[in-house]
C-alpha cells in the first residue's frame, strides 16, 4: 500500500501535533454520555428515559452552539473560544455530580450550547495546515483517531463507573474536558493557512457560500452518521435477541476496526472519493446487516463491509466542507457539518429503536440504512448539476484557445 499521502501529511508543520493531541482530547469527550446516563440511573435512581433526555438536552444544545462557536472564531480567534468553554465546562461537570434532574437538564442544554468545539476545530486546523492535495490523508487520520477515542474513551468510563461510583466517573471525565481545553488553548492550532488573510474579514453573506452543494453535503453528512447511530443500536438488539449480549463488545470492536483499516485505505490511495457515493455506499451495505442473524461471529462478518466505509465517509464529507466553504466562514461551516453529525448519530438510535421495538431487530438496519440511501438520492440531483456545469466550463477552456 502507498504510503507516501500519510508521509506528505505527517510532514506539514504542527500537522502532527494536533492530531496527536486530538486524539488525547476527545476521549473524555466521548464519554460524556455513557458517564451521564450511569448518573442518572445508579446515583439519581431514575431511568433511561431520564438519561435519554439529558443526553437529549446536550446534544440539541451541540447542535445549536456548534455553527454558532464556529462563526465566534472565524471573528475572534480560536483562544478566546476555546477559554470561554473550558470555563463553561470546568462549571457544569464541577457542579453536575450535586444536581438534582430537573436542575441537570437545563444545565446539561447549556453546557452543549458552550461545548468545547475540538471536533470542529480540529477539522478546520486541518485545513488551515494541508493544503487541498494533502487534505484526504490528513482527514483520514482524522476521522481513524475518532475512531481509536470511541473505541476507549466509553469503554474506560464504563470501567470507572462500575468499578469506583458514576459520580466519581462525572469528576474524571470533567477534568478531562477541561484538561483539553487547556491543552488545545495552549497548542493554539491555526484556522487560516499561512496564505489566508488573517483576523476579522468583511461578512461574507450565507447565500454566498451556503450553497445547494454545501447543503447537501450536510445533509448526507447526517445520513451517514444517522445509519452509524442506528448500526450501534441494532446489534445490541440483534444479539440481546438471539441470547448472545455478551458478544457486543466484540462485534463493536470488530466493526471499528473494520472502521479504522477502510480509513486508512482511504487515506492512501490516489483519488479521492464523492461522499455522496461513499454515503450511498454505507448505506447499501448496512441495509443486509440484519440478515447475518444472531449469531455473533456472522453479524461481524456482515458489519465488516459497511464498518470499512465509515471511517471513509466523515473524512471524505469533512474534506468536501473545507473545499466548499471560503477561510473566513470555514468554522461556521465545520460548525454546520459538527451540528449535521450530531444530529444525525441523535435521531439513528430512536429511529433504529422504534422500528425493532414494532418488529424484529433485523429492521434496525434495513430502516436506517434505507434513509441513509433516500438522502444521497435526493441530493443526487445537486451533484449531477455541478459535474454538467464543471464539464461545461471545463470544455469552454478547452475551446477557448481554438477560437482566438
């Protein structure tokens, strides 16, 4: 395999750094909700529709803070954005552990509305350090370094709360958060490249830059995440079902690192891919899932397909909203795309629920997976006019020299 793209990206300078610290940050940030929901149902002794909805709260106030973030530092900067929610971070997960549940919904809104934005920020470093031949493998070993804090960051907070008390757990991961905060504030990684113009630029208008083909990467940004949301929520189903629970872990773990090898694949070869198709893809593949039946070993053989494109797909739409979107709104843009995932990951699980709660756990799939199919169809239209006008402009350079 060609490894030269992750050579040429792992040279650009502080490419490395952020992506090393990257991954070291969004561990605690990945825990968050496993941590709330063990709050909620060991310490304050409700349910899990309770912790449904504070994990409810914070992922709508993520989805409403991160453009809003996002367009703070395309005017501010990045430090000044970054201080401010370590400090709302530092408040809510040093005050979350004495609350009571009505108290904690609100603050959990808040606290998602002033979330640190290291998914977003990191995304939009990267395209202020790579330039755009460089930018598939540096978003590869992005999206692959996601996947390595998904795969550790729950998995260490289910440890600590089990083993220790969730209250406790609260406390670790909160002072994880806010040790990102600071360690992104004093890394202070670069939103605009060297070429950029840098500081406050004249407003540039929405409708300029929030393009048909801008929103329908959004859109089949959420699709994407809405068929991994209802993937995670399926196999548990699927192997609860068929008496084999005990697998999940491992059927989890087997579809991440089918995950990891298919972003690392997409890292390293010479084109680049439409995330349209790659969502398609996705789609397509998850839709038979169910179909492996309950048995363990078959479901990861089933998920491998589906898991080898996941990686592949967010890196190649955060890859298409750097290219679309102009330096001055890039993090109002990231902002968009992070606020499309969050959404997305949001409404896969209850759907995926819904449906195997009407029928059988096999549907889990076949229902996420064919919205995830119906989005990239609906946008098809939008990226075939784009290809006829780029042919058409394409040919006219061709003819212009012939005609002088």
């Amino acid at each position: 395999m060609n490894l030269t793209p992750y050579r040429q990206a792992l040279a650009l300078p502080g490419l490395r750094s952020l992506l090393l610290v990257s991954v070291l940050a969004r561990i605690p940030l990945t825990a968050t909700g496993v941590t709330l929901t063990f709050f909620v149902v060991l310490d304050l002794g409700r349910g899990y529709g309770a912790a449904g909805l504070v994990g409810a709260a914070m992922t709508v106030g993520a989805a409403l803070g991160s453009p809003l973030l996002g367009r703070l530092v395309d005017r501010r900067g990045l430090r000044p954005v970054v201080a401010l929610t370590t400090v709302a971070e530092a408040v809510f997960w040093a005050s979350a552990p004495t609350l009571s549940l009505p108290v904690l919904l609100p603050a959990a809104f808040l606290a998602g509305l002033l979330a640190l934005p290291i998914f977003s920020v990191i995304r939009q470093s990267i395209a202020a350090l790579a330039p755009e031949d460089r930018r598939r493998p540096a978003y590869a070993l992005d999206s692959m370094s996601v996947e390595l804090s998904f795969m550790v960051g729950p998995a260490l907070a289910v440890a600590l709360a089990t083993t220790v008390s969730a209250r406790t757990t609260l406390w670790a991961v909160g002072a994880g958060v806010v040790a990102s905060g600071v360690a992104f504030w004093l890394l202070n990684p670069p939103t605009r490249s060297a070429d950029e113009p840098a500081g406050p630029q004249p407003r540039t208008s929405r409708r300029e830059w929030l393009t048909p083909r801008m929103l329908a990467v959004l859109a089949v940004s959420g699709a994407a995440t809405l068929v991994l949301g209802g993937t995670d929520v399926a196999v548990v189903a699927v192997l609860r079902a068929s008496g084999e629970v005990g697998w999940t872990g491992a059927v989890l773990t087997m579809w991440a690192v089918a995950s990891l090898v298919g972003g690392f694949a997409y890292g390293a070869v010479r084109r680049s891919f439409s995330p349209l198709a790659l969502t398609a893809a996705l789609s397509l593949c998850t839709i038979p899932v169910g179909l492996g039946g309950g048995h363990w070993w078959l479901l990861c053989l089933a998920l491998i397909p589906a898991g080898a494109l996941c990686a592949p797909t967010i890196a190649a739409t955060s890859d298409a909203v750097s290219r679309l979107a102009p330096a001055g709104v890039r993090g109002e843009a990231m902002g968009l795309h992070g606020s499309a995932v969050t959404v997305g990951i949001a409404l896969g699980a209850p759907l995926a629920g819904a449906v195997i709660d009407a029928s059988l756990p096999l549907w889990g799939f076949a229902l996420t997976g064919a919205i995830g199919l119906a989005v990239t169809l609906a946008v098809l239209p939008v990226e075939l006019r784009h290809r006829r006008e780029t042919a058409a402009m394409s040919d006219a350079a061709d003819l212009a020299p012939a005609t002088t």
